[in-house]
DNA sequence: GTCTATACCTCGATAGAC
DNA sequence: GTCTATCGAGGTATAGAC
C-alpha cells in the first residue's frame, strides 16, 4: 500500500490550500490547473484522482477558504470582543495584502458573480451562516444591520484590494472600522 | 475615402459598449475578442485598427463605464435630490442585473485587484473622483464618510450579483439604502 | 496516487487582400 | 477600416505506465 489514506487527504489539503490561495489572487480563469498543482508539489495528471474538474475545485476551495479565513472565527456562540477583534483584522492591509487565509466572500466577490450555479449556491451558503452568526449577536439591532455590516466589510475589502494607491487603501479601511464600530 | 472619421468613431464607441457590457458581465479573462467584435458587428481582425491590445481595451471600457454608468449622474454640482437619485438607482435589482450601465466600480472590483499597473491606475482614479464629489455634499460629514458609504454601496452591488437568491440579493440592497440614507 | 505524454481546443495577435 | 486566414502559445482533460 505505497500511499496511504492520510496522503491522499495531506495532497488533498495542500491542493485546496494553494487553490484557495491563488483563486483569491489571480480569479478563476487566469489560474491554470498546473500552477495549482505546482504550488501544492504535485504534477498536473495527479490533479484529476482528487477532483472531478476545475469547477469543482473552485467550489470546495470557497468552502476551504470560508473554514480558514477570518470569518471563520465566527464560531456559533461568539461574543463582542470576538466580534470586534474579526473587524480588526479583517478591515487591514494585511489582509488586502493577502497575507493571511483570505475571506472568499471578499475576494471572490465579481468572480464568483459570473459563475454557475453550483458556485454561486456555495458563495451564497457561505454568506448566510456569516449574515446569520452576525445578526445573532445582542449587540445587533436586526437583519438590516447584519446585511449592511456585511457588504460595507466586504466592500471595503474588495475595493482596498483594487486601488493602486496604499494610503487610499489604508484611509478607506480606517473609515469602514470607524463606521462599522460605530454600529456595534 | 470608403470610411469616414465619424465612421471609424462609431465603430470605437460600439466596440467600448460591447466590452462594458461582457467585461461586466464575464470578467477580463472569460471574455474573448471575437465576443466583443461579434457583438460590436465587426470581425476580430478589425480590432486591432482600435485598440492596441486587450489590455488597453479594458483600460478604456473602464472610463467608458464610469461615463455612462450610475455614477456618471454625479456632475461636479451635485445636489442633495441629485444624490438620493443616484442611491436609489444604485442599490437596485436593475442595476445588480446589469439592465442598464453598470458602474465599474462595483462589476469590475475583483477583477482589477489582479490586473497590472495602468488598469489599477485608471481604477483607482475613477474611484477617487467619485469619493471626491460625495465628499463635496454639504450632508456628508467628512472624508471617512465618502469612503465608508462607497465601500457600502458597491459592496452590496458586489455581493448581491454573487448570490443565487433573488429575495436575500433585494433584503440586502434595502438594508443598504436604508443605511446609506441615514447617513445623508 | 502520482507521474509523463499527448489529444484537442481556444485565444491573442499578425499578415495581407480589398 | 475591415475582412479572411493563420501562427504560436497555452489551456483542460485523458491515457497509460509505475
């Protein structure tokens, strides 16, 4: 038995791992199946013995991403200074820079946008339970306030990332924490 | 001279129409030449005679877009009813369906994040004139404003073409007109 | 499970006729 | 300026050996 079954799930990992890594980076079209399996020490034919098709690996890596990210401390019973902690590092240039498990709701937003419906089922799960888990909180007033907390986060992100223009990037961040901290 | 000057200029504008409405719709990577010139009614090769290269051509959909987009609406003597009218049409199905312009801002912000210098650029500056003007309205407070409220109103648009759930994409939009209204 | 090799396809860009 | 034709690069997916 030269490979055994926690190898497979190590390669499985890795590759999920460096999906997650360069889809949020680079989009889906412009990642090609060899650089993933470059960047996880594989080789490109072993790709298809883990995943059925690119399509599938994008969305497991949505769901790895949102496991990893910074969302993902959103347990079901957080609490304020969890909350505000989540604000913190996800409204920061390190993780615009991508320098952490980035949040897939943020950067994947436009990508995911022109997608199938698999993709866009998974992107959408994905921010329900995020939406739910906000809005749970003793501190939010209602739905209204989960939604809009959530889009001016991911927004923000979004928009940091596309500027060329780090101190704009950094100001804009800045203004979306005082805004959202205002609101907790 | 089989072709005129307003003949050639025509041609430009509906090649850039074309490339708004699918670079919109399908991001840079997923959107070929032949896509766009078909939909322009005209052949690949002629492209070529227009723009230097796709690059090039997505660089100038973007200011197209921001001149016939939502945002356009915002002159440089904007008023108060002026700017209502503009959130309402922004956070709107219509708009998130791509109906009519839409604004590059909020279609196309994941997939500047990974283009090169020159499209950034020109990102980043159609950006900044928007902050600009919002920031200009005697209801806005303060600079931090313009940027939170911009990042809320094309993360919502952003988030809500990404989700496969038509009531949960409108709740979001109304959660964000409601909180952008209650900050002008 | 992972590797090498390859079939098949599509795209960006160019060449040359009109 | 616009057309047809084509080159060359690079992609997904599969086949078959180990």
């Amino acid at each position: 038995m030269p490979y055994s079954k926690t190898h497979k799930e190590n390669s499985r990992r890795r590759i999920l791992d460096s999906a997650v890594k360069l889809f949020s980076a680079q989009g889906y079209d412009a990642v090609t199946l060899d650089q993933v399996m470059q960047d996880a020490d594989l080789t490109r034919g072993a790709f298809y013995a883990h995943f059925k098709s690119k399509q599938v690996l994008y969305k497991d890596a949505i769901l790895h991403a949102a496991s990893n990210g910074p969302v993902a401390t959103l347990s079901d019973k957080i609490d304020q200074p969890a909350l505000t902690e989540l604000i913190r590092k996800y409204l920061d240039m390190s993780h615009v820079r991508q320098e952490g498990s980035p949040c897939p709701l943020a950067f994947l937003a436009t990508d995911v946008a022109k997608q199938e419906g698999e993709i866009r089922e998974t992107y959408t799960q994905v921010y329900k339970d995020i939406v739910d888990k906000v809005g749970a909180l003793p501190t939010i007033k209602d739905t209204d306030s989960a939604l809009a907390i959530s889009a001016l986060m991911i927004g923000g992100v979004a928009v940091a990332r596309a500027l060329n223009d780090d101190e704009l990037s950094r100001d804009l961040l800045k203004s979306c924490r005082k805004f959202v901290e205002a609101f907790i």
